[in-house]
C-alpha cells in the first residue's frame, strides 16, 4: 500500500491593513459576489494588475 505522504505548506501571503473609501468596498463586494471570488482574491488581481501595468513618471 502507498503511504499518505503530507509536506508542510507554502504560506506565501501576508496579512495586510488599509484603508479604503466605503464606496469601493462595496463595489468589490458586489463583483465578488457577481464573479464567486473573494474580494480578497479580487483585491489582489487588482494590485498585482496595476503594478504590471505602472508608468512612473520622472518629476
């Protein structure tokens, strides 16, 4: 028989506070609930778009 063989798992996140407008809170509640992800994972795809996506502009 093969054994069940359980490695420690990868945490790769952090846990991290802000502070947003309550508006655009509730906009990511809506397309979570509209698209079933979380609006953690939402957040997320967002940030990580934006840095892709930046233009830094010299003064």
């Amino acid at each position: 028989m093969e054994k069940f063989i359980v490695t420690p798992k990868e945490d790769k996140t952090v846990t991290m506070t802000i502070r947003i407008d309550r508006a655009l809170q509730e906009k990511y509640n809506d397309l979570a609930a509209k698209t079933n992800r979380s609006r953690n994972e939402l957040i997320g795809m967002a940030l990580q778009f934006a840095l892709d996506n930046m233009e830094l502009k010299e003064a």
